[in-house]
C-alpha cells in the first residue's frame, strides 16, 4: 500500500515543468502498478502540440475551459469540467486552456518513469529519464 498527497508530490522532483503546463507525476512506473496517473495543469492561452506514439492516454477535466483538435481530421472537441478524452488511436493532436487554466487528471500507458517532457514531435521517449 501507498499513499501520497498532492501537496507533497507538488513539493518534490515529482513536479515538471513543460512550459505550456506542469505536471504533478503522483505515481510512476516504479510503483509497478502498469500505468503512471498525474495531475497536469494547462496554462491558460496556451496551445500545446501533444503526440503520444509510444504512449496511451486518457485526461479528465476537473476544472477549466479549452478544446482538443485532433490534427488528422480538425475537429475540435470542447473541453470543461466533467470532460473525459481518450487517446485510444495515438491521435495526434492540439490541446489548448482558453478562459482559464485547466486542472486535469491524467493516466499514461505505458506508465512514465518520472522526467519525460516533449520532444520534437510532442511525444515521450519510452525508457526516458528516471526521478533522481
Ligand atoms: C494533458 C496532457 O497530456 N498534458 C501534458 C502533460 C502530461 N499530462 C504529463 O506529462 O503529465
């Protein structure tokens, strides 16, 4: 059993800066639990290019306002409270915070390790940088 708070995980190398948002990374692949779940924020006025090639993802909001637009149709999905996305096809794609920052809870398949921020492409790197 584990337990942890999102006070002291924000108080911790578990903290990532991605510059368009932060990452709160609460459980990780060393848990040994075969998913990693963090607690992202998106700044507002942001667009941030995302793809996960390596990587499965589902994000609900829990708070604030924004729209996904997956890059291979252009549609454009609005994002609020009680919203859940599921990237079950990889899909590559646009995520932006209009009126405010969005709060969101995010699950990752594989699990990260800790480190991983985007690369060119918007994507992990899997086997990226453990936590110190
Ligand atoms: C929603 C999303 O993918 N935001 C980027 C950060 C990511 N959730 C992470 O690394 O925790």
């Amino acid at each position: 059993m584990i337990v942890r708070t999102l006070k002291d995980c924000e108080n911790s190398n578990r903290n990532i800066d991605g510059g368009t948002w932060k990452s709160v990374r609460m459980l990780l692949a060393d848990d040994n639990m075969g998913f990693s779940f963090h607690i992202t924020t998106i700044f507002k006025g942001t667009e941030t290019p995302i793809w996960y090639k390596n990587h499965l993802e589902s994000v609900y909001c829990m708070s604030g306002y924004g729209e996904i637009e997956t890059c291979d149709d252009g549609k454009v999905y609005p994002i609020e409270p009680g919203t859940l996305y599921i990237l079950d096809k990889n899909d590559k794609h646009l995520l932006r915070a209009t009126t405010e920052d969005m709060e969101m809870a995010c699950v990752f398949n594989p699990p990260l390790n800790g480190k991983e921020i985007h690369d060119e492409d918007g994507a992990y790197k899997l086997n990226d940088e453990t936590l110190a």
